[in-house]
C-alpha cells in the first residue's frame, strides 16, 4: 500500500517515477494481483491517471482493462472503474482537450488518438459482444458508463460498430431496453446512444423501430411536457427523425401504428404566445420537421398521400393552421409551420379544399391564402417566410385546377370586388412593383395558376389593365411584353435580371401548350424584333440567361403556331431567325437555360430554397417545362417546310389511323362487354348445371338407397312374420294399451284377405276360361286325323295347335304367380290369428295387473316393470311401424297383380278371338270335307275325346 500512497497522495523521499513508469507498474499490479483489493485499487488508480496520461494508459493498460472486464465479472465497483478508464482514453471530450492544448494540431492529433484506440479495441468482435452483456448489469456503476462507452465508441467509428452490433444476438433490443431504465440518467445517454446507432443504418433503424421504439418515444415527450419539455424531448425528437427520414418502412408503419394522431397535441399552442423559451422553439421546429418527414415529396405518392389524409382526419392539419393564423409566434417557427402546411397540402385535394376555406382572424375575415400574398410581395418581410409563403402558394395549386380557376377568376373583369382585396390584385400589384423580387416571387405564384392548365390559360387572355388615367385599358398578357419591349421608366426596372427571368418564365408557361395564347402573343408587332433583337446581342454573362429565355419564349411561338397569322407563319418565324440569328446561334443562346448553375439547383427540389434573394432565378416547375420543350424546338428551328408539310401529312395519316383504331378499339371493347356478359351467362349456367348433377346424383342415390332397404325388407318379410306373431303375442300379454292399435291392424289384414280371396275366385273363372278354349283347338286339331290325308291342313292345325300350346305356358305362369300371391295371404291370415291371440293374453295381464296393483308390498317390483314395459312398448311401437310398412307393400303388390290380371283379360280376349277364327276355319274345312264326300265326326266325339286326354294331363300334372 506504501506504493499507492506514493502515487495518490503525500510525497516520499527519493526521486518521483514517471507517469509511464507509474502506469507500467499499475499495470504489473492489475495482471499479477490475486487479491481481488488490490486489483481494484490498481484500476482505480489508472483511472485517475487516464485523462492526464491518455496516451499511456491507453497503450499499456486497455489489455488489462478488457481482461478486468471478462474475469471479474462478480464485482461491479472494478466493472465500473474499468469502463470509465476506457471511456476516458476513448472519448474526445472538446473542453478537456482544449485545456489541454492551445493550438488545432494538438486538437487534431487528440482525435486521431481516440480513433486509435476505437480501432484497437473493435478489432476483436467479442469486446462489443462483452460491452452488451454487461449493459444487463443493473449496477448503476455498470450500466452508466457502459452505455457512454458504447456512445463514444459509435462517435468515433460509427459504421464499423453498426455492423458488429447488428450481428450480435439481442443486440439491439438490449440497447432498447436502456430507454425503459427508471434512471433519468441511463434513460437520456441511452437516447444520445441510439442516436449515434440509426445514423444513416435503415437495417437498425428497422429494427428499433419493430422494438417498440415509436411508443416509447412518444410516451417519453408526453411525460416531459412535449413542446414545453427540456433537452430529452429534444433527444426523442432527433432519435424519431433518425427513425423516419428516407425510410419508407418505418414511415408506413408510423402511419400504420395511428402515431400521427398522437402528434396533435404537439401543436395546441395557447393564446399567450408571448414567453417562447429556446428550448420551446427548438422542440417544436423538430415536431414540425417529423410532419415534413412524412409528407415530404420525395416519399412515394401513395404513401404521402395516405399520411395527408391521416392528417387531415386527425384534426393535425387543422391545428397547424390555427398556428399559422396566430399572432405572437416566432418568426423561424412561423416560416416552417409555412412550409409545412404546404407538403401536408401538396397535392391532396382535400386538404387543399380545407385550405382555401380558412380564414384569418381579422376584422373582416381574410382568406389565409391573401394574408400570405401580402406577406410574399411585402418587401419588408424577412426574405424565408417570403419564400416558404410562395412554396405554400405553388403546394396549393398542385394538381388543383379548382384552385387555379378560383385565382384567375380573381382576376377576371366580371368578378373584381372593388371593396376587398383579393389573390388576383396582389399578384398583379406584385408582378408591377418596384421590388424585383416581389416582382419574381408573382410572376412564378402567377405560372403556377396556369400549370397543365389550358382553359385558365385562354381565360387569362381576358384580364385588363388600367395602365394610367386618360389612356385605354391593355390586356395582361401586353403589358408583360410591354415591360420587357418599352424604352421608358418600366424598362429601366425591368432591365433587372430577376424581374424579366420571372416575367419570361411566366410568358414562356402561358402561351406553351396554347395557340391561342401564341397568336395574342404575335399579334403585338413589336414583341418578334425585340425578341429577335434580344438574341442576336452580344451581352454580358447575366444578360445571357435572358437571351436563352427570349429563344425558349420564340422557340415556343413557332412550336405552337397554328399558322393564322400570314406575317408570323412557322415558316416566316423560321426564315426570321435564319437571316437575323442563325440557328447554331439560336440553339447555342437555348442550350444555355440548362447550362446555368441556378438551373441545376431549381431542378433538385420543389421547394424554393436559395441562399440570396439574387440567386433567386429558376422556378422548379419550370425547369421541367424547358427539359420538355428544349429538344422539340431545337427540331422544329432545323426543319425545312417540305419536311414540316410531310409531317403534316404524317400526322393527317396518323390522325386518320387513329381515328380508324379508335373504331376498332371501341368495336372491341363492345365485343369484349358481350364476351364477358356471355361469359358471365355461361358461367352462371355452368353452376346451375353443377347444382342440377348434385342434386341428381343425391336423388339417384335415394333411390337406390331405397331400393336396396326395399329389397331388404322383401327377403327379411318371412322371418319378420314368424318372428312377428311370437313377439305380437308377447307384447300383448305385457301391455294391454295397444288392443285398438291391434284391431285396426286386424281390420286390415282381414280386407286383404277378403281381397285375396277374390283374386282367387277370379283366378279360378280364368282357368276355367282357359280349359275352355285349351278343349276347343284340340277337338278341331283331332278332327282330321281319322280323315284322308290332306298336307296342307295338317300343317295349318298344327301351327295353331303350336300357338295354343304357348298360350298355355303363359297361363301356367299365372298359376305360379297365383300360388304365391296366396302363400303371402296364408301368412298375413297367420299374423291376424297370432294378434288375436295376444288380445286375449292382453285381457290376462291386465288382470294380473289389477292383481298385483292391490298388493303394496310388490310396489317398487310393479315400477321396474313399468320400466321395462315402456321399453317394450317402444320396440311394439317400431314393430308396428315395421307391420305397416309390410301392408304397404302388400297393397302395392296387390295393385301390381291387379294390372296384371287385367293384362291377363286383354291377352284372353285376344285369344278368344283367335280361337273364334279357328272355330270358323275349322267349320269351313269340314263343310269342304262333307262336299267332297268325307265323313266327319261330331263335335261331340272330339268332346268326349278331348275331356280324357284333358284328364289325362292332369293326372300328370298332380304326379310331377
């Protein structure tokens, strides 16, 4: 210890060791200490010594610092003291290093020092893998400096640290967790930490932003005060800035997370604006900076659009107007709530239409959009709010021909109201004023209203001007020209670059695009020769600006020209420029718009953002119009008239194409409604169909289903009815509530067999009918045996004895089918019988339950038998439904022998028929034989005959 005392107080005797030699020794102490004191005292001490020695420690002792870091894990006072020397050795702190040099080298070679050492120390991955293991640390004395650690560490080699932090697992969401740390200060190094990580990373800015980030954040500004909070707002908002600027993810999920409805209370400034604190105007220029963010034009079109609209729903746009309408506000906060309104109003319908309708508080009212035209061509306004209120301007008419028409029509003779001031008289009183850059700043808020815009053009064309008294009043478009033509006091004010860029550039925008515009234009015979005049001068380089200008405005004359003027046809302007000009000259004063710096500059951004009001030249709108036209006209100036009248034939030729495509395609477009509504017909025919099959094939499958229980109950009908009859009879003994049921039942079967039975007799009628006519053909067949032998005869019976005998097996089948119609009556009548039966069981067991009834003792038996008599009754139930079933088969059956028999009659009848023509060939072929002299028998002998030979078959018969 006598060491240390030596070091941090009190002087021994001896000479003094040097600052190295002391750090060397403190190092030995840090790497050959087993105590776990010393090794503290020893990182204590070269903390102390790391802002004065920074060199020193930084090469001698980092090694042993990490190590500290790594092996001593379980004591966070060394943890601590080892994170402040590294950060010490690290850190560029300005104040430190200015007191300790007095010159910039000395400032310069500190910085290179402590990027050294950032490059040592993340030469190894694993010492920042280290560094966000330790931030899990709660220790106040390890967590703190830890995270200035890592700051000062992203300050120096921010790029190469993003990338190692990215990689490592859980990386960022532990620095996220620094900003839920209940420690303010923690909580606030841990904001200035992640601003140093999302600078310009959109992998990491992701990231945070799917942290969580955005609520947090804004929870944080709530808590501090919002607008009227300290530096930590300050800090959110930068961090938020950092999160959103030209990232299109972390903006769509802003949007998509209803933050920007969050932002409204930001902006509800009181009436008392009169105590506006720096740090206040600092918070709230950055909130209106996030808005601009979100808005901006150089985010994709649907995006920006969908944030407008958020905007204007959650009441935000309305709020910055209440601002921009107040009285008392800063002058720099005043200018970018201006220019913020304008990006939020950029093209957005809507929030133009809402825009147009605010009022300012005066008495009387005043639209917003005059209170800042006065401003704009007030000369005496600070030179950016004269600018942002010009880019308001040109944001609300956008894409806006309501508004467009709306400020001309403020022009137009018809609606002047003499007693108010209006946009239209503040842009004409600017346009002719003495200050050049009210004079610019109206020219271009004037070619705005005209943009893409050709009926605003022509009514335009109507505005006049009283000029002086005495004198007739001129139209607008002439006394544009007249300030640039005329050679008294006008001129001389004109003569300024600034005023006549901006009256060139409205001239060049009204009358482009317009051939009527073209004709106003050349119908002043002076405007051709002072043009002309303009571009053939050889002039000063400022003049040359002017000089591209006047051959952009004539070039345009002779693109647009239709040609109804015989002194300044195309061909004329054409010839005109040849002899007075010359077209290399023409073209080479034209290309020179584009050659200008300004120009380059107007064309990056749509906002008018220039450093001098001299420098205020190129409006950005109309840059694109000259990279439009600058090619066109350099080939219309080149073209002869020959090659202008085969283009005119060209374009007759492709005009008449056109027109014949533009048949066609409405011919197409009509054959392609019918195809669709064709295809739509068959579409929904398709579906009908498909539902039809469904439904067929369901009905087809019913019926098969009921086909196959049909058949079914046909094989299992014998065994149901014995089965039946023993079941009937069981049932009736145990329940005597189903008698009636069982009568009816009986009722029924006992017609069907009276039904039977008639069939029977009837069938028997028809067998005697058949004998009959069996006997008949038979006695006629015999007749002729005895007889001379006639061939042909015998043949003829034979036939017919061949018919007979078939009609016979018909008959036969009958019989079959008799026999078992009356088999299925013999079992119906055996179910009656069987049913009858049970009745008398029935009567049985319901005195044997008024028996057991009177018996009190037999109570809870008699209920287990309710039971089971319940049960029983429900399967008699289904018994019976299965009986009805088979009487509905049974009289189907019936109806179907019905028709049969009925068949039967129509076949016997046809028989009978045949047999009559027998009968009566057989009695004109025996009437023959008696002529010829032969002896025939009576009927009565083939009567006798044909009864044994009838008895004989059925002797057979009973055999077989």
């Amino acid at each position: 210890m006598n060491f240390f005392r030596g070091v941090m107080g009190g002087q021994a005797a001896g000479p003094q060791p040097s600052g190295a030699e002391t750090i060397q020794k403190l190092c030995d102490r840090v790497a050959s200490s087993t105590l776990l004191e010393d090794r503290r005292d020893a990182v204590r001490a070269l903390k102390s010594l790391s802002k004065k020695y920074r060199m020193e420690v930084g090469t001698q002792a980092m090694d042993h610092l990490i190590n500290i870091l790594q092996t001593d894990r379980s004591d966070s006072e060394i943890l601590g003291y080892a994170l402040d020397t590294l950060y010490n050795i690290i850190c560029n702190d300005e104040e430190e290093e200015q007191d300790e040099s007095e010159d910039e080298n000395a400032q310069k070679l500190s910085d290179d020092l402590g990027a050294q050492f950032t490059e040592t120390f993340i030469q190894d991955p694993e010492h920042i893998t280290l560094l966000l293991t330790l931030l899990e640390e709660f220790d106040f004395h390890v967590r703190w400096p830890g995270v200035k650690l890592l700051t000062a560490l992203l300050k120096n080699q921010g790029v190469q640290l993003q990338g190692i932090i990215l990689v490592s697992p859980m990386g960022v969401s532990r620095l996220m967790d620094l900003l839920a740390d209940s420690r303010e200060v923690i909580r606030n190094d841990g904001l200035l930490l992640l601003q140093q990580l999302t600078k310009g990373n959109a992998a990491i800015q992701k990231i945070v932003a799917f942290e969580n980030a955005f609520e947090r954040l804004l929870d944080i500004i709530t808590e501090e005060g919002s607008s009227d909070g300290g530096i930590v707002v300050e800090d959110c908002l930068l961090l938020l800035l950092n999160l959103l600027k030209n990232n299109s993810s972390n903006q769509n999920f802003f949007k998509e997370g209803s933050y920007i409805q969050r932002m409204k209370p930001w902006f509800e400034v009181g009436d008392d604006n009169s105590g506006w604190s720096a740090q206040k105007v600092t918070n709230l220029h950055l909130m209106l900076q996030l808005v601009r963010v979100m808005v901006s034009p150089v985010n994709s079109p649907g995006a920006t659009a969908s944030c407008q609209k958020s905007m204007y729903q959650c009441g935000l746009l309305q709020q910055l107007c209440t601002i921009l309408m107040a009285t008392g506000v800063p002058a720099d906060i005043l200018t970018e709530t201006i220019n913020t309104v304008s990006e939020v109003i950029r093209g957005s319908q809507i929030n133009q239409d809402y825009f147009a309708s605010v009022n300012a508080p005066s008495n009387p009212p005043r639209p917003a959009i005059v209170v800042l035209l006065m401003s704009m061509v007030n000369e005496r306004q600070p030179f950016v709010l004269r600018c942002a209120v010009l880019y308001c301007f040109q944001c609300f008419l956008y894409k806006n021909q309501k508004g467009q028409g709306e400020i001309v029509a403020t022009l137009l003779p018809s609606t002047i109201d003499a007693n108010s001031i209006s946009a239209g008289q503040l842009l004409c009183g600017g346009l002719f004023s003495a200050d050049s850059l009210s004079n610019w700043c109206a020219a271009v808020a004037l070619a705005h209203a005209l943009q893409d815009n050709l009926n605003q053009k022509e009514q335009l064309l109507r505005v006049q001007l009283a000029t002086s008294l005495g004198k007739p009043p001129v139209s607008l478009l002439q006394q544009c020209t007249n300030i640039l033509s005329q050679g008294d006091k006008i001129v001389r004010r004109g003569s300024k670059v600034q005023t006549r860029v901006g009256l060139l550039m409205l001239l060049c925008t009204w009358i482009s695009n317009c051939p009527i515009a073209v004709t106003h234009f050349l119908h002043n015979q002076e405007n051709v020769p002072f043009l002309t005049a303009q571009i053939s001068e050889n002039l000063g380089e400022d003049e040359r600006l002017v000089q591209g200008l006047c051959a952009l405005l004539l070039g345009i004359c002779i693109y647009y020209n239709d040609n109804s003027l015989e002194n300044y046809t195309k061909e004329k302007l054409k010839q005109l420029i040849e002899k007075r000009i010359g077209k290399e000259n023409f073209v080479e004063k034209l290309g020179f718009i584009t050659k200008h710096e300004l120009y380059s500059r107007a064309a990056q951004k749509p906002q008018p953002i220039f450093p001098s009001p001299e420098q205020m030249l190129f409006d950005h709108e109309f840059t694109k119009l000259v990279k439009e036209l600058e090619g066109v006209i350099t080939k219309a100036v080149h073209k002869s008239s020959e090659e202008e009248k085969k283009e005119e034939e060209v374009k007759k030729t492709l005009e008449q194409h056109d027109n014949i495509v533009t048949q066609y395609k409405e011919l197409i477009r009509e054959q392609d409604a019918q195809i669709q509504e064709l295809k739509e017909q068959v579409a929904s025919m398709t579906s009908q169909n498909e539902q039809l099959q469904t439904t067929i094939t369901q009905q087809l499958s019913q019926i098969q289903q009921h086909k196959d229980q049909y058949n079914i109950l046909k094989l299992k009908l014998g065994k149901e009815n014995q089965s039946q009859s023993n079941s009937q009879g069981d049932t009736s003994q145990v329940n005597g509530l189903q008698t009636e049921e069982l009568s009816q039942l009986r009722e029924e079967v006992e017609e069907l067999r009276k039904q039977h039975t008639l069939l029977q007799t009837q069938l028997g009628d028809k067998d005697a009918l058949i004998n009959t006519l069996r006997s008949a053909p038979v006695q006629s067949a015999e007749a002729p045996a005895g007889g001379p032998d006639h061939t042909e005869l015998l043949q003829e019976l034979e036939a017919l004895r061949g018919q007979v005998q078939s009609q016979s097996d018909e008959i036969t089948q009958l019989k079959t089918e008799r026999q078992d119609l009356l088999r299925r009556a013999e079992a119906g009548s055996s179910d009656t019988v069987s049913s009858s039966d049970g009745s008398l069981d029935s009567t049985k067991m319901a005195e044997l339950e008024s028996r057991l009834s009177q018996s009190s003792v037999l109570t809870e038996r008699l209920k287990e038998e309710a039971k089971s008599l319940s049960q029983r009754r429900a399967e008699l139930e289904q018994q019976l439904a299965s009986a009805t079933s088979t009487v509905a088969i049974l009289q189907a059956e019936k109806t179907k022998l019905q028709g049969e028999v009925q068949e039967s009659k129509k076949e016997q009848d046809d028989l009978l028929m045949l047999l009559a023509d027998q009968d009566h060939k057989i009695h004109s072929l025996k009437q023959r034989l008696k002529d010829l002299g032969e002896t025939v028998e009576d009927e009565d002998d083939l009567d006798a005959r044909d009864q044994t030979d009838d008895d004989e078959e059925e002797d057979d018969e009973d055999e077989d």
